[in-house]
C-alpha cells in the first residue's frame, strides 16, 4: 500500500463526513458503498487525478521544450504569475488539442525571439473547450496565411453546429474579447440602393489575433494588411 494512502483515506472520509448524514447516505446509496470505502475510493481517485496531471504537465514541457530545441533558443524565465496558473490549467486537460495549444504558448512564452506573453492569454484558453480551440484552429489558416485583424470567423461546415451552438460560441469569443461584432451591409451587383442586406457577423480582433499566434508555433505572417477590411460582397462598417 502507498504509505500516504492511510493519511489519504482518513482525509477523504473526514471530507465525505461534512455532507451530513442525510447526504452522505444518498451518496453511499448512489455508489453502494459504506462511507469508510468511499474513502479509499475516494483518496484512490485524488492518487489517480494527481498522477494524470503529473503526467500531462511533463508532457506539455516536453513539447514546449522540443519547440525551442527546433528554434535553436534557450528558455528565457517566464514570469510566476504567468508559468504557475499556465502550468496549473494544462495539467488539467485530456484533450490532444488544447495541450498541443498550451505546448505552444508555453513554448513562446519562453522563447527570447517571442514578445513577452501577456498573463491573461493563459486564462483565455483555459476558459475555451475543445470544440473552440478546434474553430480556432480552423480559423488560424482559413485563408491560407496567419490570422488577420478583421478576418471574418468562420465555422467549420464539416462540424454540423446547430445555430444556437454557433450563437453561444459566438458570444463566448465576444466577451473574452477575441471577436467583435460588426454590422455587414450588402449590396446587389446592380448597385441598386433599394436592394441592401444588413446583417452581422464576428471579426477577429486584435487581441484575436495575437491571442492565436501566441498559441501557434512562429510563422511567416508576411507584410502587415491593411486593417480596414472589405467584404467582396459587401461593405464592412463598424457596429
């Protein structure tokens, strides 16, 4: 036996304890258990949670420190506030995705070549779920090049989204400030003034953007765009 197992059990069923009697008794009857085995269930569970994220975290620092090795850059020392809840929210994930995508910003966030990683880049991928980073993801080479300011988000037709996912996705990114709303207005060939569609639809910004790159391994972005965008089809206009 682990030789903190017994300290373990005796703290999870001091935990497990504080429900109450008359919770404590749904739960045992949930996983028909008496609590003192509910205990050991329970510290068996915390050894196992502590393992996965020991393992995960190892895994995000090797990938981070792969990346560099292929730069040819040694690790600069990357601020607490910003490796401490870094290291803590990825060792949390199970998704392949989002860990290659804390590698990555773990990764420029030591690289002395890379501009110093904001703290707060850190809690906006911890706050995004799996099919998030994988829209983002798509959107990273939409248009076959680095994002853009004011590159219009698209969602993937390959992921069948119902439209209230896609609204709820929407304004997750609008209020962690990746997107913006931004009112479309367009016109037929004809230029006729009487035929106009207004609509809306979300932008990157350039928190967007740097957010993106900040979570991608360096490319060539190429010469800087213009950050007044027209619509092929329409005239973009702020809302």
């Amino acid at each position: 036996m682990d030789p903190e197992a017994p300290g373990e059990i005796a703290k999870a069923t001091g935990e497990l304890a504080k429900l109450g009697t008359k919770a404590l008794e749904f739960f045992e009857k949930l996983v028909g258990a008496p609590a003192e085995q509910l205990g050991g269930l329970v510290a068996d569970e915390l050894a196992f949670l502590r393992a996965k994220r020991h393992l995960t975290m190892a895994r995000v620092l090797e990938m981070a420190r792969w990346q560099l090795e292929e730069r040819g850059h040694e690790p600069r020392v990357v601020p607490p506030r910003t490796l401490v809840p870094l290291l803590r929210s990825s060792s949390l994930e199970d998704d392949d995705d989002l860990i290659e995508r804390w590698a990555d910003l773990l990764a420029n966030a030591a690289d002395p070549a890379a501009t110093v990683l904001p703290p707060h880049f850190v809690h906006l991928l911890a706050e995004l779920s799996p099919l998030e980073v994988k829209i983002l993801d798509t959107n990273y080479w939409a248009k076959g090049q680095a994002p853009r300011v004011n590159q219009q988000i698209v969602f993937p037709p390959d992921l069948d989204l119902p439209p209230d996912t896609v609204t709820v996705i929407k304004e997750h990114f609008l209020r962690l400030g990746t997107a913006r709303e931004r009112l479309v207005v367009e016109r037929s060939r004809w230029d006729n003034p009487s035929d106009v569609r207004p609509s809306t639809d979300t932008y990157m910004t350039v928190t967007g953007v740097e957010f993106l790159l900040a979570c991608h391994a360096p490319v060539d972005q190429g010469p800087e765009p213009s950050r007044d965008v027209n619509d092929e089809e329409g005239t973009i206009t702020e809302r």
